[in-house]
C-alpha cells in the first residue's frame, strides 16, 4: 500500500512537471477568464481534435498572463470578460496544421472557415506556416463575453475564419462589429498586447520573454 502511494504521489509531481518553468495554467491566476479551447474539439478548421491538447486548459507565460489578467479585471468592471480560443500552441500542433494542409482532398470545414479560399493556397497566402507565435507562449486568441448573457460580442466572422473578412480594420461588417472589434484591440493594447492586423483574435504580448524559441510541451 506505501509503495502505491508512493508512486500515485510520484506520477502526480510527473505530471505537474510537464508545464515548462516560466509558463502558468491562467484559470490559476485568473479564475473568472471563460476557457474554449478550440483545438481540444473538433470545432475548428481541420475538424479534429489537434495533436498536442490533451485538456480544455490555458498555459501562458507569467508575464503574459499577468498583463492578460490587468485586461481581465478592467472588463469586469463593465460586465464583461475575457473569453480564450488559443493560447500556448504546441510546435506538434503547429506541424499537424501543416499535414492537413497538405491534404488538399481534405475540406470537411470549408464552408464554415475558409469558404473564399483555395485550400491549396493556405501556404503561400500566409494562412498556415512552418512556425507559430503560439509556440513561443505569449500570443493569445481572444474575444470578449457579455457576463449577463454569456454570448461572444459580434466581432464579425467566426474565430479562426480564413479569409480578408477576419482582419481587424476590415471595412466590410457593421459599424457595431467594428465597434466590438476596437473594444477588444483598445483593452488589449493598454495592457501591453499588439494585435496581429490580418486577425482580429490574435494578440501577442510586446516584450514577450521567449521570443523566437518554439515549444513542443503538451497542453494538458
């Protein structure tokens, strides 16, 4: 009976040792943040689950998670919150991205993520890439959250929608998903985040502290 204690104790500190010195589970630090990660599902443009998220958890580095909760606490206050999609990607995910690229017979989500878009040109129209942002663990996918109804505000496209639609400044939605839009990029750059123009969601924290190192480490 020890020795199964023992070893139930040494797979949990196993276990725990999996998130990489330097990174954090944000729902730890910021308990109020609502987590979809959609690359746990089959709810994004591949259609299956993504090699690497073995769990519906959010890791980050400390300090984009500490900027990410100085956000968190001023939407609050307006009765809204932060809602995640994506944060610390693994590079296994990022070459799973690839493989299905590649596969151009494959198109089971076309019609709700890339539409208007030539499943052979997601390379070199800059859709899908050899390395991710994600990886380096300070870029986030984000969108905010009414607290009262809990319904995502109108940002216009769907998150991960490929296509000229989902650029920040795209001047063909409604004044009111403009609106939201700003919302999101106005709140996130007070707090030390740049936003990536072509995508509304995606924000990287300025000054990241592992820029231009790839992990591999699972999500879970």
């Amino acid at each position: 009976m020890k020795l199964f204690r023992l070893f139930l104790v040494l797979s949990c500190l196993n276990t725990f040792a999996q998130l990489k010195e330097g990174f954090v589970y944000v729902a730890d630090e910021i308990p109020t943040i609502n987590i979809e990660l959609r690359y746990f599902s089959s709810d994004n443009f591949v259609g299956q689950e993504i090699d690497g998220y073995n769990a519906n958890v959010v890791i980050l580095s400390k300090e984009a998670t500490k900027a990410l909760k100085k956000v968190q606490n001023e939407l609050l206050k307006e009765g809204l919150s932060l809602k995640i999609f994506d944060a610390y990607r693994p590079q296994q995910a990022v070459n799973h991205f690839r493989k299905w690229a590649r596969d151009i017979n494959d198109t089971l989500r076309k019609q709700d993520f890339y539409p208007n878009i030539n499943k052979k040109n997601l390379f070199k129209d800059g859709y899908i890439s050899t390395r991710s942002r994600h990886s380096s663990g300070s870029t986030i996918d984000i969108t905010i959250i009414d607290l009262k109804t809990c319904e995502e505000l109108n940002m216009g496209t769907a998150y991960d929608y490929l296509g000229k639609e989902s650029a920040t400044f795209y001047d063909g939605i409604t004044k009111h998903q403009q609106k939201n839009r700003v919302l999101l990029k106005t709140v996130m750059s007070k707090h030390g985040f740049r936003n990536y123009s072509q995508e509304w969601w995606h924000y990287t924290l300025r000054g990241e502290p592992y820029l231009n190192q790839y992990f591999d480490f699972l999500v879970e």
